[in-house]
C-alpha cells in the first residue's frame, strides 16, 4: 500500500503516514525500522505494509514503512 509521510520524530523514529484517501495512520519505531530508512521527510511518498490493529476498535497497525521505488 502507498501513502504520503506527514510526520516523522527522529529522536522516537515514529510519526505518521496518510492514506491517499487523507486518513492519518501512525507508526512506531520497529515498523520504521524494519524498512532500513535513516530517515523521513513530510511529503515523501512511501511504501507501507499493515496488519489489523490490536484491541476492540477498527483500524490499521503499521509493520514497515520504506521509500516507494519506482
């Protein structure tokens, strides 16, 4: 799935993506580095991988987050 980065905190390495239908969907740290980035500037297109989201609540859980390669 793609998404457009919108925040990133290097000090957490955790931020968050929006989906291309605009919905914000936050990561963490081990999902970030699972895909080798060092780091992420708002606006970079990504490539992203999900799981369902713990607990009770629809949602999205990121597992890994990478530049989207042509």
């Amino acid at each position: 799935m793609q998404a457009t980065a919108y925040t990133y905190d290097p000090e957490t390495r955790s931020g968050q993506v929006l989906l291309d239908d605009g919905t914000p969907v936050p990561f963490d740290a081990p999902a970030f580095d699972a895909g080798g980035l060092r780091l992420l500037r708002p606006g970079q297109r990504v490539r992203i991988e999900t799981e369902p989201a713990d607990g009770a609540g629809p949602g999205l859980r990121i597992t890994l987050v990478t530049l989207q390669t042509l």
